[in-house]
C-alpha cells in the first residue's frame, strides 16, 4: 500500500467516524429526551421494573458518552498519523 493510498484510507475513515459521531449523537440526544421524562415521572417508584428502567437509561447515557470518547481518540490518532505522512 502506498503512503497516497494510506492517507485515502485515513480521510475516508475520518469520514465514516464524523458519521458515526452524528449517529450516536443523535441517540444522545433521543436519550437525553427520555431521561428528562422518564426520570422525574419514576423517581419516587420503588417497584423493580422502575429501577430497571433507570439502570438502563443511565447505562445508554454512559455507553453515548463513551462511544463519543473512543470516535474522538480513533479521529486523534488518525489525524496524527497523517500528519506524520506528510
């Protein structure tokens, strides 16, 4: 693979990765929504499944967040890179 190849690879991953950000941001922001419902409409509910629920919301929100780090430190590293190539 030649270093014009490899940087045609690099953009076209940074590409797909701004996709992928505007994807999960959208479920962040669907979520968020929810949450902001959800949450005080159950916060005096005792009842399991209410608590699931929380759980699992709070775990989407954790999981957006994190997936946005990870999209955020591949696009670094790739940047990086090709910087490095000239």
């Amino acid at each position: 693979m030649s270093v014009g190849e490899v940087k045609t690879a690099l953009d076209e991953a940074r590409h797909l990765l701004d996709q992928g950000r505007t994807t999960i941001e959208s479920i962040g922001a669907s979520l968020d929504e929810v949450a902001g419902t959800m949450l005080p409409t159950m916060h005096d509910s005792r009842r399991e499944e209410a608590e699931k629920a929380r759980r699992a919301v709070s775990e989407a929100i954790r999981e957006v967040t994190l997936t946005l780090r990870v999209i955020t430190a591949a696009q670094e590293s790739a940047d990086e890179f090709r910087r490095a190539l000239g």
